[in-house]
C-alpha cells in the first residue's frame, strides 16, 4: 500500500536517507525505534510506489528479489552509484593480521548475488559466488538456501576501490588496501569443474 521502509544502524545513513525522501520526492519519512534499538524511517505513499515499479523494483520476498532493469540499462556512473551503495549497506568487509582484505555479501536471491558479480566483473572485480544452506534471518527458524559473493587478493580488493562502498566506515577498510606483487593470475569465476573437464579431454588425447 505505499509503505517504504529503510532500517539502519548508522544514524548518518539513516538521517541521509531521509533528507533524500525530502530533496527528491518531497515526502516526511517518519523515524522509529525497534525494540532491539534499531532505527528505520518509513515513507508512505502510492505515487512513489508507481514511481519504483516503473523502474523496474519488484514488490516481492528477498528471495526472489533482482537488480532492476532501469540500473542494469543506465549509464555506468549510475550503475556505480547503485553497487557503491549495494555492496555498502548489504555486505561486510574485513582486514585480517596477516594484512588481508576480504569482503562478501550474502543474500537470499541468486539472481541478485550473480546479477552483482557480473556487474563488478565489468569493473575488473573477480568475484566467486557459492551457495550454503543457513537458518532464515526473518525469524520463521527454517534452513534456507543463501548466496555468497565474495572479493579477495589485493588486486581485486584495488579494482573494488574503485567501485567504492557507501558506508563510510567500510569504505575506509578499503581504501587502505595496498596493491603488492603476488601469484595471482587470472581465472574464470565458477569455472573450475568446466576448466578441468576440458584439460582432462587434452590429455587423454595425448596434447600437453
């Protein structure tokens, strides 16, 4: 029925998010308080509702959510704008003792994990994608199958700097990474099984 609503833990973000409501739509997005403390800003109105549908956003379960078409025909500056602020919000970034830079984000839909990895494939990131079986986080206690995308090796973690995350304090983690010389070569993402067929067809023709 119209009803948008954006839960944040960053009171910036959350406060950003609501001024935008305000300068592009000209809506109050009214604030509110969990029980567990955590803040989301609620807007409703139909108009915007026709406004988000023409675009192409679905009004659907996580599961079967996607990238909207209108983000997937744009310009790239737009398509950056939409990963800088996906990958910010959604996923986690994490630097290690040994100096190592990981990031991942896991969601209910395929479509949208595999949709993510080809657009920062076009950006010169080399994400894998892989599928694990976990407890739902809406509460039902039911398993579920969720996806993975994760972003490794300073070469890549340097292409993702690029793109940028839109959460300040993750998008600093990023931007501390150091390109080094290392082993890293480039591969195929998910293509390891199809890559070994084909070798295994050389050599049992004989051809090194």
């Amino acid at each position: 029925k119209g009803s948008v609503s954006f839960t944040q833990k960053d009171e910036v973000i959350l406060r950003r998010f609501v001024e935008l409501t305000k300068s592009l739509f000209g809506l109050n997005a009214t604030v509110s308080r969990a029980e567990n403390k955590v803040a989301f800003a609620r807007v409703q109105n139909v108009c915007l509702q026709a406004y988000v549908e023409a675009l192409g956003m679905r009004w659907c379960n996580s599961d079967s959510k996607t990238v909207p078409q209108s983000v997937l025909q744009a310009p790239r500056n737009c398509v950056l704008s939409f990963l800088r602020t996906l990958l910010g919000l959604e996923g986690n970034i994490r630097s290690t003792s040994a100096n190592k830079t990981t990031y991942d984000l896991t969601m209910a839909s395929k479509t949208i994990i595999r949709q993510t990895q080809m657009l920062l494939l076009n950006e010169g990131v080399l994400a894998t994608y892989s599928e694990r079986q976990s407890c739902a986080t809406n509460g039902a206690k039911i398993m579920r199958p969720y996806y993975r995308l994760q972003v490794s090796g300073s070469r890549n973690m340097v292409a993702l700097r690029n793109v940028g995350l839109y959460e300040p304090r993750k998008d600093a983690i990023l931007t501390c990474v150091v390109s080094k010389d290392s082993t890293e070569r480039d591969w195929l993402p998910n293509q390891r099984q199809l890559v070994g067929a084909v070798m295994a067809e050389f050599q049992a023709c004989g051809k090194p």
